[in-house]
C-alpha cells in the first residue's frame, strides 16, 4: 500500500512539473496574440473614426486594464505616492491602473536595452533621439502608432505640430508621441563663480580661459579637484566644442564625426585628426597639473555633489541641468556662487533639439496600447493630470501662485531640511509646453540662455541621420571597444606618452575596421542629406 | 535499447525517483540551450527566435574582429589558474594550520572569522579597492605619504592590478575552500596519526605523508569542478574592481568583461550569444581534456 503510494505521488509529481512547463510556454504566447489582434481590429475602425477627429466614438473602456509603464531616470522618494494618487484618478476616468517603473541612471542603456529585447510587457516606455529611439523603431522593437493616435490620443494627435510629428517619424511612420516642449540643449560647464572673483581669475570664455580657471583654483584652493569625479563628459563635449566636430546620428560617445557644421559631408573618425593629436597633449598637461583624478575613469560620483561638497569647482551640465543644478544649491547651499559657460559661445551657433529629443512610445511587447496611449492623452492634457505627475502634491510639494502659471517649491510657509529635495521625476516625456508651470525663484540666468541660443540657431541637420550600424555591427563593437581602451585613457591624458599611445590607437582602430564604420555613416549621412536637400 | 525498457520495468521506483532532477534539468538547463540558436542569427525583434535570419558565423566575427580574442583568452585562462591553484594551495596549508590548533574556541573563531569575506558583495569589495589605491586620499597612499615614502598611482599603472585582483579573489574564497578542506581532514582516522606518532614521526613529516595524500581526491575533485568554469572568469569581481575603466584593461580584461561591454555599447543578441557559446564550448573541451589526462594517470580520480 505504501509502496502504490509513493509510486503514485512521484507520478503526481512529474505530471505537476510537466504541466507546468507546458503551461509556462503556452502563457507566453497568449498576451501576444491577443494584442495582434486588438491591434488589428484598432486599426481596422481608425479610418472610419480619424475624419471625425474631433468628436470621437469613445473607445471602450469596460474591461479594466493594467499597465505598466518605464521611465528613464530617477524618481523621487514620494512617486509611490503620487503614483498612487494618480491610479485613483486613472481609475475613475479611464477604468485603468498604471504601475510606474524607474530605470534609474545607474546602467541605464543596458536596462533599457534589456527591456526592449526580452520582451518584457511594457505598455509605455521612455523614448528619445539619445536613447537610440531611431535605432530601435527601425529594428522593429516600437509599436506602430500611426494608425492609433487620432483615435486612442486625440487631443494630442491635434495640438502636437506637424514639424514635431515629421521629426519623430521613421520610415514615415510614427514609433513614439515627441514632448512638446522646444528646447536647446547645448552642451557646458557649471563652475564656482565666487572662486573666480577671489582669486581674480579671468572671464571663462574659451579654452585657454578654462585652463586658467582650473589652473588657479587647483594652486590655491588645498583639498580641490577642480573637476571632482568623473571627468569624462566635461572633457569629452569641450573636445567637439573646441573642434567643432559634430556628432552624427546624436550617439556623442561615436569616434565618427562630421568636420563642421558648414561642411557636413566632410566625415571622417576624429581620432585620425591633428585636431584630436593637439588636444589628448594638451589633455595630458591638464591631467598632470592635477585637474582631475588619475583614477577618474573608474569614479562613477557626478562632479555636481563634489561642489556641494566644496571640493570640486566644474561640471558639465546641459543649460536646463544648470538651472535645475543652481536652483537646488540656492536652496541647500546658499553661500556657493555658480556660473554656467555653454559651449555655443565658442561655437558661435546653437542647434534645437529634435522634438523626439523627449517622447513616449509603445513596445511591441504592450497588451493594451490603446489604455495606454489614453492615458497619456490625458497626462499630457489635462492639467491636473499633468501636474499631480510632474511637479507633486500641491501645498506638499509645491504651491501655485495666484496667475496659475508661476509655482514655488518648496511650498510657502514650509520649512525644509538641507536635504530636501524638490519634486522632480524623469517625465520630460510628456511635456506639454502650455501645461508647464515656471518655478519663482529659479535661475534667472536660463531664459537669457534661450533668447542667445534663439539667435544664434541653426537647424539640426545631424541628429536626423538614422545609424542603426546593422552592416557593419562587428567593426563597430570592435571600434567601441578600442574607444574604451584606448581612446578613453588617451583623451583623458592619463597616458605616459602621447604619441605613442596615440600610434597605437589609430592602428587599432584600423584593425577594427574603422573606415567600413566612417564608409558606413557616410553613406547614411549623404542619404539623408540628398533626402532633404542639404548642400 | 531493450536492455534500457527491461531496466525500467525492473526499477521503476528508482526511475520514478531519478525523474524529478531529470525535469528539473531539462527545463533550466537543456531547453534554454535552444537559445544558442541566437548565435546565428541576426535578431530582429519581429522574428523573435526562430523567424529571424539565419547568418552562419557571422555573429562570432566581432570576436576576432578587434585582434584581442588570444589576449582576452590568454587573461582569463591565467587569472582563473591563479585563483584556482593559488586559492587551493592556501586553503589546505589554512585548513592544515586550523586543524593542527588546540583551542577549540579560538579555532571556531579563526574559522568564522575567515569564512565572513565569502559573504561580502563584490560591490562592496570594489569600494574597498578605490578607497584603498585611489591617488588621492587612497588609504595606501596615505600611508606611504605618513611614513614619508613617495606616494605610487595605482590608477596610472597595469601592472599592479593583476595581483591586486588574485589577491582580493584568494582573500574571499579562503573561508569556504578551507572549510571543505577542514572536513576532509577530520575525517581522516585518527589512528593514521597516532601511529605515525608512535613511530616518532614530526608534525611536518604528518603532513606530507598522510594528510596532504588523503587530500589529493578532494582536491582533485575540487579543481575538476572549477576548471569547467575558468572561461567564466568571475565577472563581478573584475568588474566591480576595473569597471569601465579603459585604462587597466590591457592586463584585466577577461571575456566576460569585454563581452559585457560589447554589448552594452552595442547591443545585440547574437553577438551576445555567440560570445557565450565560445566560452562554453572553449570550457566543455577543457575540462574533457583535463579529465582525460587525469583518467590516464590515476582512473580513481577522474570525473567520469
């Protein structure tokens, strides 16, 4: 008796197990099948509803979804919160839920790339022109939304411009729904303007100016790294300022570049320049005076917190990073003076962002892309939406000013710690210019930069050239990986001999196959180029 | 084959109760071995596995592509042989030492004491190694400064590195090897020893000819197993300790770290894959080939 026992419980067992793993593999296929059709039966009805775009059927919303959404970046300590606020808003209006997930900054390419590749069910998630938005919509990993936005994002689909719509486009068709919100984001350094008047250094305005700066704070101010942490992007963006090489397709790490603005189909790989020989010298001679750490490469803490922490004096922040970065130290650090240099003003011009510079678009993955598109219909447009999800609680975060286009954080009346930190999370994917609100009291010094770099514009012609390297994918994972071994060391000047190094890096490149990778970009480039009539 | 369903009538129970572990395999072990079929082929997020174009070997040429597969081979074949040989080396002269100590208290102690870095994260143990060597405020270098020696830049140099990162590997598994080593050696009899100390024998002369022989098969054993893994260098201690950090690579790059960067610049399943069959098979044929040799010199020894 025993004996049957145990005998048929192993059975029980096996078939368990066995079931399991059938079942296992069947779940995985049903979501997906499910949302093809639900996909195609969205695009069937589209036509029949876009001509009455402005009174549209309302899409059925009885069944109630849940949705999962990916942001790119940090959030804040009070998002649960605030997200679940939202939920309960979400689920009165659009009978839907959204849990909210944060990549973080830390490895953010790999997650990103890990969240598209596995297919992992993402109903929304960040997308932008410098997180290889054009790459992946051409391979395939976003949702065509074409067809879905007049009826599921009808508000939006009528108050996005036509310009904005055509920049996110791909293959002429739409992967992602671009923020609204013009913008210039060049690249330049913050740096501790009272230690400039102290030590009666001269005006930051160019490359000698900056060295000089660097120069006096690190002989006179004991315990300093003028650029504290990792130095890679002050270094690395102030190279093509100075040049003024442009990036090619918005990857700024690429060894390709074009040679000028004037002349963008002048190509070539940077490192074979006399341009890039003088600078890795001259490079070596800051990094031997001490301006940053021979072990920069291997510290991952941003410049920024060594200012606040009196130790460090330059950082490389974008104009809007400055404002944020200034406004914030006002409020914990009152007693330090910041500057902010943007690097247009070596260049002399200052390119808009691409409106896909921001913007939210759909994996394949997604079971419910029409919820989700709804719900960011609603984000973006409705303002109470918009700001629960932007800028916090009212009165906890912030308060609104009595012109309702003015707020001040942290609230009136309330009195903050030092490591207060205003509400702020990554979602510049769906801003919508007449729905944002200025902070009193911030950087004043942000909207003059708007007005110079207004002057100074000149159409983005490079950011547009879509390089998804599939040709020539293995010359260019062997070219990175040179870059990083390399020309990474060599740029930062923590080599002993220059020439040699640089010797070294060149014929390494070629032996990785650099110029199929500059042939390639080439050709993708003059495409373009031919494509919209330039030069 | 009819020997086999003959077998399976007569021992139905035990095959019954083999079939667990058989499923268990074959669902985290076998089936997701389809997956190497990524290898070949280009990945396209609308084909998926099976439907995306088949290239051959193509994937595998980023290997060769950049010249560095015999120098990233050669690194992570000799940092592993230095882990393993130097690691087990010490581990049995501690686990000699531990059971040759009189206090048992001060034993246990010893014991626990030196088991506890097993447990640290790697994490943690890069930030030990920052903090230690960085050029600034470094605590080595702040040593050397106090004493009044010239201050050395660890960050501006390879050659340190290589023993820095046997050193911190051999300091985390020394409690755990030395443990399996300490069992083995107390369950060696203890009349070996009471004779041999009969016949006058030292505590040296104990140690060669008894202990260190009734180690072998453990330690045979011990190496069999992690030979099979040394194209798996251990990725989170190199990368935690060298990061992204350009410089140190030419003395510390192994596979896994050149791979993980591949494809996190440029990331591509395929390549991915491919890159990860390589050290595969690279592994399955070295451990065969050690195996062999082993069977031919002393068959008890062998693995299978």
């Amino acid at each position: 008796m025993n004996r049957k026992y145990a005998r048929f419980f192993a059975i029980v067992l096996a078939l368990t197990l066995f079931t399991a793993l059938i079942s296992a593999c069947s779940k995985e296929n049903k979501p997906a099948a499910e949302s093809k059709a639900a996909e195609s039966s969205g695009s069937e009805t589209t036509p029949a509803e876009s001509s009455s775009a402005s009174d549209p059927a309302k899409p059925d919303i009885s069944k109630k979804v849940e949705l999962v959404w990916y942001l790119l970046g940090d959030s804040h300590a009070d998002s649960p919160k605030v997200v679940e606020e939202w939920n309960k808003m979400l689920e009165k209006d659009l009978n839907t839920t959204v849990k909210l997930n944060f990549t973080t900054w830390t490895e953010w390419a790999t997650k990103y790339n890990l969240l598209l590749t596995t297919g992992e069910k993402v109903d929304m998630i960040f997308a932008s022109s410098w997180a290889d938005y054009f790459k992946y919509a051409k391979q395939g990993a976003f949702l065509d939304l074409t067809d879905l936005l007049p009826t599921y994002a009808p508000q939006t689909w009528s108050t996005v411009p036509e310009q904005d719509w055509s920049e996110a486009k791909v293959d002429g068709k739409i992967f992602a729904v671009p923020a609204t919100y013009p913008e210039f984001t060049p690249n330049g350094i913050v740096y501790r303007e009272d230690w400039r008047k102290e030590l009666n250094l001269p005006e930051v305005k160019d490359l000698d100016s900056i060295e000089a700066y660097m120069d006096g704070v690190k002989k006179s101010k004991s315990g300093v790294t003028p650029i504290g942490g990792s130095a890679w992007n002050e270094v690395s963006t102030l190279f093509k300022a100075i040049t003024g090489f442009e990036a090619i397709g918005g990857d700024g790490n690429s060894v390709v570049v074009a040679k000028s603005y004037d002349n963008p189909r002048d190509i070539v790989a940077y490192p074979f320049t006399t341009e890039f020989a003088d600078y890795a010298k001259r490079m070596k001679t800051w990094a031997s005076k001490g301006f940053w750490s021979s072990s920069t490469l291997s510290v991952e803490t941003a410049a920024g917190d060594l200012i606040k922490a009196g130790t460090g004096a330059v950082y490389w922040r974008n104009p809007a990073g400055a404002g944020g970065f200034i406004t914030d130290l006002k409020k914990t650090n009152p007693e330090i003076e910041v500057a902010y240099f943007p690097f247009t003003r070596i260049q002399n011009y200052a390119v808009p962002n691409l409106s896909i510079n921001n913007g939210m678009a759909i994996p394949k993955s997604s079971t419910n892309p029409e919820r989700s598109l709804m719900v960011l219909d609603k984000l973006r447009n409705d303002p109470k939406y918009f700001n629960l999800m932007t800028y916090g609680f009212e009165g906890t975060h912030y308060s609104l000013n009595a012109d309702g286009k003015t707020y001040v954080a942290p609230p009136k009346g309330v009195e903050v710690a030092q490591d207060w930190k205003k509400y702020d999370i990554a979602g510049w994917g769906w801003r919508y210019e007449p729905n944002m609100l200025k902070e009193e009291g911030s950087w004043d010094g942000f909207d003059k930069l708007t007005e110079e770099f207004k002057a100074i514009s000149r159409p983005s012609i490079f950011q547009p050239v879509v390089l998804d390297y599939e040709p020539v994918k293995a010359e260019q994972a062997a070219v990175n990986q040179v870059f990083k071994q390399y020309g990474q060391p060599l740029m930062m000047g923590l080599v002993p001999d220059v020439d040699k190094a640089l010797e070294t890096y060149r014929k390494k490149l070629e032996g990785a196959g650099i110029d199929k990778v500059v042939a390639y970009v080439k050709e993708q480039a003059e495409a373009y180029y031919t494509e919209r009539n330039i030069q | 084959m009819s020997r086999l369903l003959v077998d399976l009538r007569t021992n139905k129970v035990l095959w019954l109760m083999i079939v667990p572990s058989l499923v268990f395999f074959v669902i985290f072990s076998y089936l997701p071995m389809i997956g190497v079929y990524y290898a070949f082929t280009n990945y396209s997020f609308e084909g998926g596995l099976f439907k995306s174009p088949y290239v051959g070997f193509q994937n595998f040429q980023f290997l060769i592509q950049s010249g560095q597969l015999y120098a990233l081979t050669k690194n992570t074949i000799l940092y592993n042989l230095a882990f393993i040989f130097l690691g087990n080396a010490l581990q049995v002269t501690c686990a000699i030492f531990l059971s040759e100590l009189p206090g048992k208290l001060f034993r246990k102690f010893t014991q626990s004491f030196m088991f506890l870095p097993f447990f640290l994260s790697f994490v943690l143990i890069g930030a030990f190694v920052f903090n230690l060597f960085n050029f600034e405020n470094g605590a080595v270098n702040t040593f050397l400064k106090g004493i009044g020696l010239q201050p050395y830049d660890f960050y501006l140099h390879t050659a340190p590195w290589k023993y820095i990162i046997v050193f911190f590997s051999v300091w985390k598994g020394l409690g755990y090897g030395m443990i399996i080593y300490l069992a083995a050696i107390m369950s060696i009899s203890d009349e070996y020893h009471e004779a041999a100390k009969i016949d006058g024998a030292n505590i040296f002369q104990r140690t060669r000819h008894i202990i260190l022989p009734l180690l072998v098969p453990t330690f045979v054993l011990l190496i069999l197993l992690s030979l099979g893994g040394i194209l798996k260098g251990q990725f989170d201690l190199f990368y935690q300790i060298i990061g992204n950090n350009g410089m140190l690579f030419e003395t510390t790059d192994i596979i896994d770290t050149y791979v993980y960067r591949s494809l996190t610049v440029n990331f591509d399943i395929g390549m991915g894959t491919a890159a990860g069959l390589y050290q595969s098979a690279f592994g399955l044929v070295l451990v065969c080939a050690v195996n062999y040799i082993i069977k031919k010199t002393r068959e008890d020894y062998a693995l299978f």
